[in-house]
C-alpha cells in the first residue's frame, strides 16, 4: 500500500508552471503532485487532434520533469484501462488511494473544472486549498474593484491602470511616446504586393513523448477534427523560451504594422505562435512582455509593434480573465441577439466557395490555429452574421484552436466575437461587409463572389449577411452611438433593396443549414 500523503497539490493540464503557487512550499517528503489526463477533457467539446496532443505531450513533458527532480507524481493516463474517464473520477481515486490531509491547487482556468473539483473534495471531506494563480499581472479581485460602480468596462482604461502599476513602457507618470495606446498604426495591409520573403515559424520536431501522445490521439480521439502530421508547436519550456526569442527577433519589428492583414495560404505572417505556451504556463507573461519592451528600448522595435503586441498581453488577456471570473457562471447563457442557428457543417470541414473562410478553417483545422483578425473578422464575423447560437460558437473555439482554455477563450468569442453579452465586454459588435476583408486580405481576388455585391449570384455571403444583421437588428443598434454609421448607410438602401438582402440573406442560411 502507497504511503499516505500530507498534501495531494493538483495541477491541471493548463498549469504546467515550476513558479505556481501550488508548488511554493512543496515538500517532496510529505506531499505528491497529482495530475490526470481524461477524456473528458477531450470530449465535452470536439477538442481537435492538435489542440489534444498540445496539452497531453506538455503535461508529459512536465510530470517527467518534476521526477527527475525527486518530486513524487501520480499521473494517470488517458489510455489507462483504469481510468474512470474524467477529472473528479480521478481524483476521488487518488484521494481514496493516497488519503492525502489537504488537496492545494493554483486557481483553474474554468468554472466547470473548479466546481467539479471541489464537489469532490466535499464528498470526501478533504479540505481544497486554492492559491491565487501568480502567472498574472492582475488578480481577479483587483480587477472587481476596477470594475465596481462602473457603468461600463473598457478594456483601454484598465490597460492604463496596468500599466501605471507596472511602469511598463512608462515615461514617469507618463506613456512612453506621449500616448497609450497605437492601434491606429497598426491596421496596414500587405497591398498588391504581398508580404513578400515572411521569416520562419519556430515550429518543433515532435519527440518520443510527442509522438507517443500523437499515436494515442489517433487512436483514441480519431474521430476528432482536424490533423496532427503538422504537429510543431511548443510542448516544454526550453521550447517555449526559444519560439518567444525567434519572435521577438524575427516577427516583432513587423508584427505592429501587419497584425491585421492576411494572405491567403499564408498561415503564419508576423505572429507570435506562442498564445499555447502562454495559456499552458510554460511562458510567464511577465518575462514575455519584458522581452518585447527591451526590444524597444534597444532600438531592435517601433514603438507601435512593441505597444500592439504588449497591450494584447498585459492588457487583454488580463482583461479578459477579469470578465470571465466575475461574470461566471452566468455568462456562459449570454445570447443578447437571440441567435439560435445551428453552427454550418462548413466549421468542420472547410469546405466552402468562401475564399476567407475556406482559408481560415483549413489551417485551424490543419494547424490549430489562425491569428486574431482569421478569428475575428472571418470565422467569428461569419457566425455573428449567420444567426449562429453563440454557445455552438464557443465550443467549436474552444475546440479547435491549440491555445483554447475557456477563461480566455469565452470572453472572446461570447462578448467580443458574438456580442452575446450585450455589450459588456466591447462596445459594438464588430460587424463589417466583405469589403473589409477585401482591404486586408487579397482572399476576394481569387474568390468567386464580389464583395461589393449584396444581392445576385457572385454577391459575397459576408456583404449580403451584413446588411441583413444591420437591418434585423436595426433597432437595437440604434441604441449605439458606435453604430450610427453604419446604420445610416442601411437607411439609404431602398425598401425594394432591402427585401431583396433579406430574401438571399435567408436563401443563403437554408442552403448552409440544409439536412442538419
């Protein structure tokens, strides 16, 4: 029989931290790290092949870690005949095998996984520590505090809050380069001539480990999306570390201009490709804004690339965890456009006339990924047009994409992609014609539908959905101010116009909806 343990410390496959609270005090004598992949974590969504092999090759990678170190683990895994399949099964064998005193655990990034594990905890009477998770720059009760009393939350003013407690890219009390913010610099396009010679993504050649964790992939989730022979991404911390320098390097000094813009079958451009390493723990977020202020400050980064890229760590991440923890459980039924429409079978395969969306889908699926703007602007604008219902929206997000765990994941597709929050989280819903991806992108030059065009048989979907949101939300949006435009443009299209939008708007939704 194992030795009972004075403390079981719980650490999650979205943990995988050496610096985490959980392990602060941890005494190899007395206590065991317990870590458990299940198949349920695969499995209440679609998670896609790659995004599985992500979170299973570094939780492997890690336990392995932790005992070459002498730190005693108890890791079960997803093949184990005996293993019971989820998260609270396995933990309430180990509490049975190991009798541990007290279960420690770093704060989780999902309410589900939290309420399911303290369930356990209270049906064996074993006390739950949790610990502020110290991977952020914010806690969660600071973020509360800045919210209270506020009429509405804006990203930008708890942005500048960080960054005044901080000191990062501070001049004194004031910003570095006389302004807070450079988004405005940061919206170029490729043009006619296309990004040219783009630099290397770091990608990686799977180990033994990975490729142990691939072959079970295959074999036990093989009936999940996507693919996994492009299997590259960043499964330990050394290759972390080396993906953030090869960024900062190579991409950074573009990254500001071309945030934005897409190519069609370019898949990586100016990115950062380390959004998985950040959301596992293997990067701290500190050491990765760091890197790119110092880049600046060496004169290597335009401020605007430096500025662009930081606020996305230290601003919207920390923002949008603030959301997800003081919103839940409740945000997850946000469905402020009463959207209800099935998510298009063309999510899972591709397969589409739509260049953009074609391209979008093919390489989330094929890779794991696609940047914010694939996300925002053509999968999510696609979805917000659509109808879709916004939790379908939210599975398939969290699904497929390799760095997808719900606390960031949520907000962003629920509130700021779907606007199914009302409003809570951005101020508009980020709506937009197939002229936008037009000027971003040169995906219309080789598609067959025009984006100028609403209504007839080469009519862009994106053109003709749009004004059809525009006119089925017409007065609700009038209530926005950010709206205004927008709206005055539809009230110069004719009644005739309109009904004839609204008729392909719906043929179009038949079409994509039919047999499901």
């Amino acid at each position: 029989m194992t030795a009972p343990r004075k403390r079981l410390i719980l650490i999650l496959g979205d943990q995988l931290d050496e610096d985490a609270s959980a392990l602060s005090d941890f005494d190899s004598a007395h206590d065991m790290v317990w870590m458990a992949e299940v198949r349920e974590e695969s499995t209440h969504i679609a998670s896609s092949k790659q995004r599985s092999t992500v979170f299973l090759s570094a939780m492997r990678h890690f336990a392995s870690l932790l005992q070459t170190r002498g730190w005693p683990v108890m890791y079960r895994h997803l093949d184990d005949p005996d293993n019971s399949g989820t998260l609270a099964g396995e933990l309430a064998q180990a509490i049975a095998q190991m009798k541990p005193e007290q279960l420690l655990m770093t704060a989780p990034g999902d309410w589900r996984v939290l309420k399911s594990l303290r369930a356990v905890a209270q049906q064996h009477d074993v006390p739950l520590e949790i610990r502020d998770d110290n991977h952020f720059f914010s806690t969660v009760r600071e973020f509360a505090d800045h919210a209270k009393g506020r009429k509405q939350l804006r990203l930008e003013y708890f942005y500048r809050a960080l960054r005044q407690k901080t000191g990062i890219l501070m001049d004194g009390k004031q910003p570095v380069g006389g302004q807070w913010n450079f988004d405005a610099s940061n919206r170029g396009s490729f043009g006619k001539q296309g990004p040219g010679l783009l630099p290397a993504p770091t990608r990686f050649e799977p180990d033994a480990i990975t490729r142990e964790v691939m072959a079970m992939v295959n074999r036990e989730l093989a009936n999940h999306p996507g693919s996994i022979t492009t299997f590259g991404w960043p499964v330990t911390r050394a290759q972390a570390l080396q993906a953030l320098e090869s960024f900062i390097t190579h991409r950074l000094p573009s990254f500001g201009l071309y945030q934005d813009a897409m190519w069609e079958g370019e898949v990586w451009l100016y990115h950062s490709h380390i959004a998985s390493a950040l959301n596992l723990k293997l990067l701290n977020p500190r050491e990765v804004v760091s890197a790119a202020e110092k880049a600046y400050q060496d004169g290597h980064v335009p401020l605007p690339a430096a500025e662009g890229f930081i606020r996305q760590i230290l601003g919207w991440r920390e923002y949008v965890r603030g959301i997800y923890w003081t919103q839940m459980p409740s945000y997850l039924e946000g469905n402020a456009q009463n959207a209800h429409a099935p998510l298009p079978e063309l999510y899972w395969t591709g397969d589409t006339d739509m260049a953009c969306l074609r391209d979008a889908i093919t390489q989330t699926l094929q890779h794991g990924y696609a940047h914010h703007i694939q996300r925002l602007m053509v999968t999510g604008l696609y979805a917000l047009l659509f109808g879709v219902d916004p939790k379908q929206v939210h599975a398939w997000y969290l699904g497929v994409y390799v760095d997808a765990v719900e606390w960031v994941e949520l907000p962003n597709t629920l509130g700021m992609s779907q606007f199914a929050d009302g409003g809570l989280m951005a101020s508009k819903p980020y709506v937009a014609s197939g002229k936008y991806i037009d000027r971003m992108s040169n995906h219309c030059k080789g598609c067959r539908y025009d984006p100028a065009q609403s209504t007839g048989d080469t009519a862009c979907p994106f053109t003709t959905l749009y004004w059809d949101y525009l006119g089925r939300h017409a007065d609700t949006l009038a209530k926005n101010p950010r709206m205004v435009m927008q709206l005055k443009n539809l009230n110069r299209l004719s009644q005739e116009q309109r009904e004839a939008i609204a008729a392909q708007a719906q043929k179009h939704r038949h079409t994509q909806t039919r047999g499901r």
